[in-house]
C-alpha cells in the first residue's frame, strides 16, 4: 500500500511541476474514491509517504509556503512538490 501511496504522491506532485503543488487531501481523494469522508481514513498514510518521500530528497513538504524539515515533527496544513531539479535534498 505503502508504494501505491507513494506513486500516487509522485505522479500528482510532477504533474503540477516545480512551481506548483498538491495537497494531501487530493492523494488521499484519488487512492479512496467514493462516498465523501471515505478518503479521510488514508490522510495519516499519505503524510507518512509524503515525509518518507521527503526524506528521500524526492519531494518537498511545504508548509506556509516553506520546505520544511522532514526529521521534525510536521503539524497543520502542508502542501506536497516535486522537488526541483538540482536543488539539495
């Protein structure tokens, strides 16, 4: 499950490019279609994918608008990117 999560993460991030985002809520929506609130069981999956992602030097966890560091504890509203070719991880 864990890949498929990932996946999901990696191809909705590279489709809004470096110079954009997606948010958690839309992974989870597209892994759990079908009645409202079903998807919300999988929020906890994705952030965990998102920060193994992260970790990883694949994507960014955004927070405000800021990269925020993936060894931290990451509260509140974040935004998921691909990470821009030839920046650090």
């Amino acid at each position: 499950m864990s890949q498929t999560v990932e996946g999901e993460i990696l191809r909705l991030a590279a489709a809004r490019g470096p110079a954009g985002s997606t948010d958690p809520t839309e992974v989870a929506r597209a892994l759990a279609p079908g009645p409202a609130g079903r998807w919300q069981s999988g929020l906890g999956a994705v952030r965990q994918a998102a920060i193994r992602l992260a970790r990883a030097g694949r994507i960014d966890i955004l927070r405000k608008g800021r990269v925020v560091d993936p060894t931290q504890p990451i509260r509140g509203v974040i935004r998921l990117r691909i990470r821009p070719s030839g920046e650090p991880s």
